[in-house]
C-alpha cells in the first residue's frame, strides 16, 4: 500500500507545476525566433524584379531545395514598412540610397551589396499612336497633336523608376506639357501595366520588365538614353534579424548563376562573385 505524505507529495506537485510554468514561458520566449529561421526567408524586393527574382528563386530551389517567399512593391514603401518593423529578411532596392539610409539607422547588417544597374524604356501598346522612341521626340509631337491621351509612369514620391522617368522628361523638356496626361502607378510594376493596356497610350517603365515575355508581347519599347536621369544603382542588403536561410539566399544573389538572369533582364551587374 501506498502512502500519501501530505507536506512532501504537495510540495513535489508544486514543484512540478513551477517546472511546467517555466518551461512555458521558455517556449514562448524562444519558439518565434527558432521558427523564423527555420521557415523560409522573406524577401521584399523593388517591383522592377518582379520576373527576374523569381526565376532566380527556382533556380535556387532546384539547386538546394529550398524555398522563398517574396513580395514586390515599390522600394520607397518597402524602406519604410522596414522602418516601421516589418519582418522581411532580405530587401533587394531599386535605389541604393534607400538601403545605404537603412544601414545607417541600423536596420541592416552592413552597407549590402550592388546587385546591378538598371535602365529606363519608352514603352507602346500595339496599336497605339505613340512610337517607340526613347528619345521621346515622337513624345513631344504626340502632345503637339493631340495623339497623346495617357502616359504612364510610376509614382515618383516613393518608386525610383518613377523618378527617373520624372527627370527623363525634365530632360526633354516635355514634362510641364505631359504632367496633365500622366496616369501613376503604385510601383513600376503597375506602371508597365497600364503603359500596355488601353490605359495609356505608353509610358516609360524598367527595362527588365519589357525583357519578360510577358510585357514584351503587348508592345515595343526603345530604351532611353542613361544620361538622362540619375543612375539606377541597385543595392541589396540582409536585414538586421535575418536568420540563416535568408543568408543562404542573399550569398546565391551574388553567385554566377543569379548574375546571369540579372544580365538576361537587362541589368548591368558587378563583374565577381563575393
């Protein structure tokens, strides 16, 4: 038979019971970082790589079997969704100065990396008025005739191809004239959206969107002359917390194989692997 001794069978319960509160509290404190590193890293990347990023991510998935998530959108949001404690791990910008103010207000391991150098395109629906012309004198006629309904470009407030394009007609000397006309988009992505549907009449967007098949098959396009608008340099960078997974990731941004899919979407990329 069993005896039951009050003081000490109470007092192993309770200890029991403070072992098992403990252990909860140690769960909570360290299960949402042991499960970030172990799921799969977020990447929010500029809206100009919405096609080249992904076929990036298939490649590294066939190569190590691993997955990404990625989530496109304009580089100025994104900077600041980060500023305002976003959990991305990796933020690819297509203005470097986005992620060169971000790693000095310590939101980054370090300065990142340039991934490549964009260019901007004049870009036409078939069959619109508007020819291809990336020296957009076919531009200033259009506003001169009257065969200039909508152009589109990307919000210059926060997407850098939309202020590029700003200072590209600047440059010409047309901006003034096609501001009534203009019809922004959200990012660039959105941008090349409605400079190839009956939304527009063209509009000026990133290059390595009209090197997609997709967007290549509504129209054509004329790329326009560099000089005309600051560089596009397009710097990535792994965020402060980003665990081992999004550092897996961000060392394949810089390998070969990537910068080869960069280069067939139109980007000018470093010479070397890191």
């Amino acid at each position: 038979m069993r005896t039951f001794n009050i003081n000490g069978d109470f007092l192993a319960v309770r200890l029991r019971y403070l072992f098992f509160i403990l252990m909860t509290v140690f769960t909570f404190i360290v299960t949402p970082g042991s499960a970030r590193s172990s799921e799969p890293p977020i990447v929010a990347a500029a809206s100009d790589l919405q096609f080249a990023l992904v076929d990036i991510a298939d490649a590294f998935k066939a190569e190590t079997g691993r997955d990404v998530v990625l989530t496109f959108g304009s580089s100025g949001n994104i900077a600041r969704q980060i500023r305002q404690g976003a959990a991305f791990d990796i933020f690819l910008s297509a203005d470097e100065t986005l992620v060169l103010d971000l790693a000095k207000d310590g939101f980054t391991r370090d300065d990142g990396r340039l991934y490549g150098a964009g260019r901007l395109v004049l870009v036409v629906p078939h069959g619109s008025p508007l020819k291809a012309d990336g020296s957009l004198a076919d531009l200033k006629n259009a506003l001169a005739d009257g065969r200039l309904g909508k152009f589109a470009i990307a919000n210059p407030d926060h997407a850098p191809y939309g202020k590029r394009a700003e200072e590209a007609l600047r440059h010409a000397g047309v901006w003034d004239a096609v501001q009534p006309r203009i019809v922004l988009g959200e990012n660039v992505a959105q941008a090349a959206q409605f400079a190839t549907s009956s939304n527009a009449e063209g509009g000026l967007i990133a290059h390595s969107l009209v090197l997609s098949p997709k967007v290549s098959a509504l129209g054509a396009f004329d790329l326009v002359p560099e000089d005309w608008h600051s560089p596009l340099r397009q710097r990535m960078v792994l965020l402060k917390d980003a665990g081992p997974a999004a550092a897996l990731f961000y060392d394949y941004l810089q390998r070969s194989a990537a910068r080869a899919i960069f280069r067939a979407y139109g980007f000018d990329t470093p010479d070397e692997d890191r």
